[in-house]
DNA sequence: GCTCTTAAGCGTAGCTCGTACGCAATTATT
DNA sequence: AATAATTGCGTACGAGCTACGCTTAAGAGC
C-alpha cells in the first residue's frame, strides 16, 4: 500500500530498483558489469586506478557510456563498498554468541582484506547496501540468545563494526608496506625510532623499544594482530552480558 | 656515533631534519608555513579542497613554490596527519590505568573530531610522526604501573588505536549526514529499512527494525556512541590485566 | 667589490580525470 | 512507416599534479 514513498536515491541503485523501461534502445551493459569491472580493477591495481576511463575499457565500452547507469563516480563507489561484502560466508548457526561473533568479526575481516581498497572508500552515510544489512543481521543474529534488548544489541554490532574498520585502515594499510620487505621494514623501523625518540620526551615508548619489541621479527602477522584486540573487546562484551542479564534477574 | 644511518624520507621530513644550506636565495616559507596553510583549508572546506594550488594561494605563493618543501602531495598529506594531532593535551599522569586510557582516548578522539579530514588520509606506513609518537607514548605511560610486560602493553594501545580510527571512520562520516539533517536522516533511513528489509532475508535485522530502534530519535550522539564502544573494550582490558597478573602472582 | 655557485620562485605545459553536452544509432510504440 | 524514447559515445572544458627550465636572489671565494 504505502509503497509510494519514494525511497532514496542510493537505495534504489544498491538495491537495483531504478525503473526498467520499455522504449529506445537496449542497455547492452548492467549496473552490475559496471560494479564488477571496477572491483576487478580495484582489486588488480588498487583504487587509484579506478577510472571511469579505465571501468569502460576493460568492459570494452566508451567512458561516457558508463554515465547511462550510474550518475557519478561516487555511486560507482558506493556500489563498490557494496559488493565488497558479496559472497555469503555462510556461518554456522547455533553457536554459542562468542564464538559466532568471533567467525563473524574474522570472516568479515578476511572478506575486507581481499579488497583492501574499501578502507579509502569515503562512507557517506549509514549501510543500506543488501550485503552490507546481510552481514549486519548475522551479527545481530549471533547475538540472538544473549537476553540483551535489541538497542544493546546494535550497540555491541556497532563497536564490533567499528572496530573491524579501524583493524582494516590501521593493520592492513600499515602490513601492506611489512609484506613487501619485512625485514627492511622492521629493522628499518626500530632503526628510526631509536634515532628519533629520546628518553625525556618519550619515556614510556622508549623503555618499549628498549625491550626490542620494535626490532627483529615484528608480528605484523593479521591474524594474530586481529585477534588480540577482538578478543579484548569480546571480553568486555562477555562482561557486559553478564551485567545486563544478572541485573534483569535472567 | 652510529648517527650516520640514513633515515627514510618519511622521518627527516616529519622532524624538519631536512639539511639545512648555507648559499643561494632565502627560503620565504617553512615546511611547517605549508602544513599549517593547509591544516587551515582542510579544516575549513574540506580534504578535497586541499590542492597544491590552493594551499600556496593561502599563503601568496605560486602553485609551484611549494615543490621546493615538499617532493609530493602526498608527502604534504603525511604531514597534515601528523600536524591535526597537535597540541598536548597534556593528560593528568597519576592516575589509574583505566581513567587515564578513557581520558587519553576520548581526548584523541576530540582531537581528531577537529580535524575529520584525518580519516580520509590513507596511511603510507607505521606511526614515525612525533605528534603521533608523543600520543603513542602516553597511552603506554598510562599502562605503566599494571604489570603488563611491554609487549602486552603495546599491544593493547593498537586496540585502543584501532577502535578509535574506527570510530573515526564510521561514527564521524556517519554523523556527518546526522548534523546537516537530522529529522530526514532518521525518518528517511528508518523508512528506507522498513521498504527494503524483509523477515526472510534479515530475521534480526527486522527484529531490530520493529523494535523501533532506527526510527525516531536516532543518538548520533558522538559522545555517547564512542563511549559505549570504548566501555567495553576497556572491560575487556581489565579482564586481560586481571588474567595476566594473576597468572604471574603479581 | 666582483664573480661564481647554489638554491629559491615560478611560468609553461603535458598528462590524467570527471563529466556536461549534443548528436547519431537503435528500438518499441502508434 | 513515423514517432518517441534511450543508449552509445566523440568532443570539450576545467581542475589537478608535477616535470622542466628560466629567472632571481643570496652567500662564498678571490
């Protein structure tokens, strides 16, 4: 009934909503194509690399062309961070909340990290990409049997989320340099810090280089860097449970 | 005595160790002039604003000028990110550890508030700005009397950096649409979800949704939202120092 | 003080990008 | 067949980064 209201522009073009038409000549290229050449490129080349130019070509069309389907490069983008999150991971249901949040928040990072480039998509407001409610849901869903309200829940989601996203923009951005040389980055790395940091203005950070945690191997391996902290903030999220239930008496 | 070790670009640039000349013409400008000139345009109209030409026009240079401080845009942007973490707040020291890290936390976070255009920077490497190094230095000094070894310690600081950068990214951009119109933002997200999400796909997602929670009164408030997140990862912190040292018989 | 060396200031120009505009090609409707 | 609606795309413009090289200024050596 109320199905006139007329939805944002970004949510009919994520949801591929834009009215299909009748007369004139026939698309011979999707929203879709479009989304998918560019992820390739982004994934190839990295996101600088993204041009409209550079989409068309590998689709064999004319730049201009791209324009009958997407209004700007910034819908392009949006698609982009969209269809980042496609491939349903599939989690096992019935899980304990822990250790779902635990596959969840590694699968999602694992997905993210295979296209590193979303980290520089700038968000230009909240998630209504189909995927992205996807992995919001089974967020939300792990959290099923907690006994926690629904707005605590989304809280717990949030900070889950925001937390995948700075682990996205702060490991992997800084791993990208570790992977290409590792040993020129962290021997490089304690080198500088010991040249530059002084222990008067410094004291605490350089009792750590001290300790040569900057030297030798450093363990910019993601998986364990992801998973000290997402532990630590499971932890409080295991706390916080605790809190609420015992509170209501559950 | 072992002075002679080149430091990487990236590190003579950040702490103005560039060499210093004696013949030809006088500069007109310093490295830092550039940085703050263009401190000032980002923080006024925007990252994307920031272009080589605005930023001398800002300072009644030519565009060109500028290449004589600095090898690149990017290394301007290297820069900046350094310089928008200026200004010591200069945290009470002799605290508990978990006033300190709230404090050191929320206060960076303000900082960064300031300068939203930080998010947008990628990040080029690991943390060698002395601004950044100086943040990095308090948070560990704020652990300082836990009996956590040094690694634990640096450790839970890339938490703590990784939550905030994430919070960064989502709440700030987020909260960016918020501010300019609140009613729509709210009232139009909560009706787009409602339009789009069905029970099948997204049973908690819609749980959520009919709960009220995306409708109304959404709180983007900043403050709050950072809070909560922050809380329960500091929960969990206490539980690891609380783990940890008992293991030790600390 | 004169000359030489070195570095700063900056105009020009080339390349890449995003995209507005308009015309030609193509297809469904009448 | 004629018409209307749409897509494909060539052209062009403005903005951005920056390589290059010339001009200008300031210290160094005599």
């Amino acid at each position: 009934m109320a199905d006139e209201i007329e939805l944002p522009d970004e949510v009919t073009l994520l949801w591929g909503l834009r009215e299909t038409v009748r007369r004139g000549r026939k698309p011979s290229l999707t929203v879709a194509d479009i989304t998918r050449a560019a992820v390739e490129v982004a994934d190839a080349e990295g996101l600088a690399a993204v041009s409209m130019a550079r989409v068309a070509a590998q689709l064999g069309n004319s730049t201009m062309a791209l324009y009958r389907y997407v209004k700007s490069k910034d819908e392009l983008l949006l698609l982009m961070s969209d269809a980042a999150l496609d491939g349903p991971p599939n989690l096992p249901d019935g899980q304990d909340w822990r250790t779902g949040l635990t596959l969840w928040a590694q699968g999602l990072l694992k997905m993210l990290r295979r296209h590193p480039w979303t980290a520089q998509i700038p968000i230009s407001g909240p998630p209504v990409g189909p995927n992205n409610l996807w992995w919001f849901d089974r967020a939300l869903r792990a959290l099923g049997d907690t006994g926690l309200d629904e707005e605590d829940k989304v809280g717990v989601v949030m900070g889950l989320l925001t937390f995948v996203h700075g682990e996205l923009r702060l490991s992997t951005e800084l791993s990208k340099g570790y992977v290409e040389n590792p040993e020129a980055f962290s021997r490089q790395y304690g080198m500088a810090l010991t040249q530059v940091v002084d222990a008067q203005r410094f004291p605490a950070l350089s009792k750590v280089i001290a300790a040569g945690i900057f030297e030798g191997e450093v363990r910019y391996d993601e998986e364990v860097e992801g998973e000290f902290g997402l532990g630590l903030f499971l932890d409080g999220v295991a706390a916080f449970i605790e809190r609420r239930t015992e509170r209501q008496g559950y």
